[in-house]
C-alpha cells in the first residue's frame, strides 16, 4: 500500500521517473522540502551547488544542450529567479529544453507583495514555451510530466514551474508516472519532393545548418545527404559542430564576423535549403543576406515548429519536421545531377580554406595561431566552451569542429557563459577534454564557480583572455565614436593568483611560442589529478578582432568623420 508523500517527495519522483540524474541549484529556504527529498536520492540524482542562480541556470542550459533533454534547476524566489533568468533566456534563443523550477510564496501571502514575491507568468512569459504555478500538490506528476513534453516537443525551449512552499510541505497519496518522449513532427512526403525539384533547377544551392536537438544519426544523414548533392553546407551562428569542418563541403560559419566571400555566395545563391535555423538577426547579418519579407533566393525552410515557418521571411517550401527525422528522409531522397554547382561548391571550400589561414600579425600573442595549435593538440572530441567578446571570433573563424557536442556557445550572446559550461560539460563527458574560453570580463561574471568545479574535481582547462577591457563594446565606441573611450576599461585581478586562492593552479603568457607547452601541461595536469588549471593569456590591446586593430579602427573612424565634415562644409 503506497504512503502519503509531500509535494517535495513527489516531485522528486517525478524527476527520478523522466530519468533525471543532476540537477543545479542554489538552495533555498522556499524549496527546503525539495532539498530534504533530494537528499533520500543522492546516490540516483547528482545536486550541483553552485555559487550564483545565473550560473546554475547555465549549467543547466549547457546539460539540455548535451543530453537533448531538459536540464534541471532549482533556485529561490525573488532574487534567487531574477538572477537564473539568464540562463532562461538562453535556453529559449538557443532553442534547449530545460525546466526551472522556483521556490514561490506560500499560497495564502500571494498577491500581497510578500517578501520576494513576484508573478513568474508575467516575469517569464515572453520567453519560455510554458510559466506556471503548481497550487495542488495532487497534480505534481502531471505538471512535471507535461513541462517535459512541452520542453522537449517542436522547437525545444524553457519552462517555468513556481512552486508555493506550502504546497510543499502538503502530502497526498502518490501516482503512477511514466517517462515522457518528445512529439517527433516527420517531413509530409509533397514539401520533400518540392525541395528535390527546387534543387534539380538549382544553379548555386546552399545549406544551412542551425538548431538544436540534434543525435549523430541526424547528424551523419545530413552528411550523407550533402555529399550526395555535393551540396556547399554552412554552419549557423554557433552551431559549428553540427557539420564536420574537415568535410569537403564545408564552407564555413554563418554569424558574427562572417567571411565576406561567404556572405557574397549566400546573396548570390539561387537556392537556400535552411535545415533547423531560424534565420535570425546573427544568421543573416542583421537581416541583410536575405530580403524581407520575399527573398531573392529561393527558400526552403525547415523547422520543428510550424510557428517557425514565415514568421519573418516568405518561404517557397515550408517543412515542418524535426531535425533528425528530416534527416532521415531527406538522405533517401535520390540524389540529383550537381553537376551545375560543383565549380560554385569548390570556390565556396576555397574561400573557406583560405579564410582560416592565418595572416601575419606583428604581435607578442597572437590568437589565430594559438588556435592552430590548440587545433593539434586536443582530441577531436574535446569540448570547447565560451561566452560572449571578441575572444570569440578567433576560435569561430580558426578552430575547426569535427565531432558532435563538442561547441557549447550561447546564440543569445549572453556573457559568463563559458565557465558554467565547461562545467556541466564535465560532469555530463568526464572522459572527455573540456575547455573553457573567456574574456576577462566575461569570466569575470561567472569566476566564482571555480568553486564549483575544484569541489567535484573537474579537470577543466580554462583560458582567460586578458586584454583589461570590455573589447566588443570599445570596438563599437571607436567605430561610432572615436577617442570617447567610456565604460569599457577593465581594473582585473591576478587571474593565476586568484585562481590559487580556490585551489587551482595556473600560469600566465604574453607569446605565441610560450602556449603550445603550457596548454598540453594544463592538459597533463587536468587528466591526472582531476582538477581545473587556468591560463592567463595577456593580450595587445591593439589586438582587437581577427580583422581590425584598436588604433585602425579608431583611425578610420576619425578619417571618415572628417571627410563627411569637409564635404558638408
């Protein structure tokens, strides 16, 4: 005969029972029943403490990227919420399932502005798939069993559960519940054969490749598919890892900083097939490369959602699937004639090629080599991590992807990033290299989870960028106004000091020729004793993108300003 449970319990065995083995928290006083459950549990769910809710939710936004499904996260109300919000928001931008659940008021002080109270339908409703609040401690098994659903079904995203301290702690008799599996929406055979005969008229076709839910089935199936095409394939902001870059159809990344001969192609192409992009603002170049709402290139656009398909851009095929399904029949698809493209495929391959060789910088440390080196050095399955600066853009224009899960990148450019990352990436891949790149500034948003990873003996190896400065923004200052430096300069720490002081070691560079060891003893230290090492790289300021120097861009900025002077004088 099953015993009464309290709603803590019940949620615990409903996570137990949709096959949850960690979650992330900061604790709480709002969910101590939850905590207290958790604990009867330690040895089936793994609970990761950590030292910021925003970290928390990181980590449990990276955990849904990896694992496909939803990430869990548990913080307190009021400030505890606002701080995970972040991890929310990204989670919904980059498409990952994932559940936060919220220690809430009890039911009897709602509406009275209770201490840290606050409505999370309103506060999380513009960004998450689903916001509720769980009042009937009977009906815990049905609420998480849907927010699983509703997480994981069509376009992946966020839920949101509040959960009232005193439905908590209320006890009913337990219910049967069953393990969830996605709704997997499969391609309607019409729209498929549309894309075939867009694709034999084709002259200059491209794929693109973006979204998330992903399994190496899907993954290898698109491989197939553009290699019978001989299709040029293009990865979407972030999503490098979806498509080998070593494969001769590669042709390069999609985002930020694109390569300009690349954005020429995607404007000049006849043919987009979009598979799992939405085609936003970081894809398409501010919404430049294709024209709104009608593009010039003929679309076919392929989503999981059908609220997806023409929310900006008019489609000549709309397909409504899931990725891997897709996939799946799009590789059964008898392949057409490429012959047309094969010049236009080989010239994309080439300007790709040619745009991550590095050129020469006059420099102490100079990133595009490091990345080549770091290229050799690492297994092809290591994961890298990062944030937000533009740290970044040497490893999305320099490192090339190779395996599956081994990008964890936020599309929603969320700073802080890397550091939860490369944490939940441990804990999910413990045999596998994880590294982590951050800013100075961006690492400096999340740094107090070394913590974290020294308390679990995680054997990350962090990269700290340090040129003392919020390097993204001050581009846009020079860029639009030139010398009026404001904001952006950086007071940092002794990064290798500080990181002693939680209980790792480290080094700091300033040479090219100085990184090459130091990495593969941060590598050799990591996988023997199971513990973090940070590298200080001390970067030129000068040194400001892949492209550009500070002093050039300020430069260029000053000149043009007085040339528009002079002629409206």
């Amino acid at each position: 005969m099953s015993k009464l449970k309290t709603g803590g319990q019940l949620l615990v065995d409903a996570l137990l029972a949709q096959g949850i083995d960690t979650t992330f928290c900061v604790p709480g006083e709002s969910y101590l029943d939850v905590l207290n459950a958790l604990y009867d549990h330690q040895q089936e769910i793994r609970v990761i403490s950590c030292r910021h809710e925003g970290s928390a939710s990181f980590m449990a936004e990276a955990y849904g990227k990896l694992t496909g499904r939803p990430g869990i996260c548990f913080v307190t109300r009021g400030p505890g919420a606002t701080n995970a919000s972040i991890g929310v928001h990204t989670a919904f931008q980059d498409s990952t399932p994932m559940i936060l659940f919220v220690g809430q008021v009890g039911r009897d002080m709602c509406e009275r502005e209770a201490f840290q109270e606050i409505d999370y339908r309103r506060m999380f409703g513009q960004f998450t798939k689903w916001v509720t609040q769980l009042d009937d401690v009977a009906r815990v098994g049905e609420y998480v069993a849907r927010a699983f659903a509703v997480a994981m079904s069509g376009r992946p995203g966020p839920v949101v559960i509040a959960l009232p301290e005193d439905m908590l702690t209320e006890s009913t008799f337990p219910r049967e519940i069953h393990k969830v599996e996605p709704v997997q929406a499969y391609p309607d055979p019409d729209p498929l054969q549309q894309m075939q005969l867009l694709l034999r008229q084709a002259q200059r076709p491209m794929l693109i490749l973006g979204g998330s839910n992903w399994d190496q089935d899907g993954m290898r199936n698109m491989e197939r598919f553009a290699t019978q095409n001989n299709l040029p394939v293009a990865a979407s902001f972030r999503r490098q890892d979806l498509f080998d870059n070593r494969h001769p159809n590669y042709v390069g990344e999609v985002g930020i900083g694109v390569n300009p001969a690349l954005a020429k192609m995607i404007v000049e192409s006849d043919l987009l097939i979009a598979v799992g992009s939405r085609l936003g603002e970081m894809v398409t170049s501010g919404y430049t490369l294709l024209d709104i709402p009608r593009p010039r290139q003929k679309l076919v656009h392929v989503m999981p959602a059908a609220e997806e398909l023409g929310r900006v851009y008019q489609t000549d095929v709309k397909i409504v699937s899931a990725m891997n399904a897709f996939a799946r029949m799009a590789v059964r698809l008898p392949s057409v004639d490429a012959q047309a493209w094969h010049g236009w495929k080989q010239q994309a391959r080439d300007n790709y090629l040619a745009y991550i060789e590095p050129p020469q910088r006059s420099t102490d440390f100079d990133p595009a080599q490091a990345f080549k080196q770091m290229q050799r050095i690492l297994n092809q399955d290591a994961i890298l991590t990062n944030g937000a600066g533009n740290y970044t853009a040497w490893a999305h224009r320099y490192y090339q992807f190779s395996q599956p899960k081994s990008q964890l990148a936020p599309t929603s450019g969320a700073m802080g990033y890397g550091v939860p990352a490369a944490i939940a990436a441990k804990l999910c891949f413990p045999a596998r290299q994880v590294i982590c790149l951050a800013g100075d500034g961006c690492f400096l948003m999340t740094s107090q989870e070394l913590a974290t990873a020294v308390l679990h003996r995680l054997g990350i190896v962090f990269l700290i960028f340090n040129n003392g400065m919020y390097a993204t923004i001050r581009m846009h200052q020079e860029k639009n106004y030139p010398g009026r430096v404001m904001a952006t300069d950086l007071n940092n720490p002794d990064f290798v000091a500080y990181a002693k002081s939680f209980g790792l070691d480290g080094c700091a560079i300033d040479k090219t020729e100085q990184f090459e060891a130091a990495l593969e003893k941060a590598l050799h230290i990591s996988s023997s004793t199971s513990m973090p090492y940070l590298i200080e790289i001390r970067l030129d300021r000068e040194m400001l993108t892949p492209r550009a120097t500070l002093s050039g861009l300020r430069n260029t900025a000053l000149a043009e300003r007085a040339d528009s002077k002079n002629h409206q004088d």
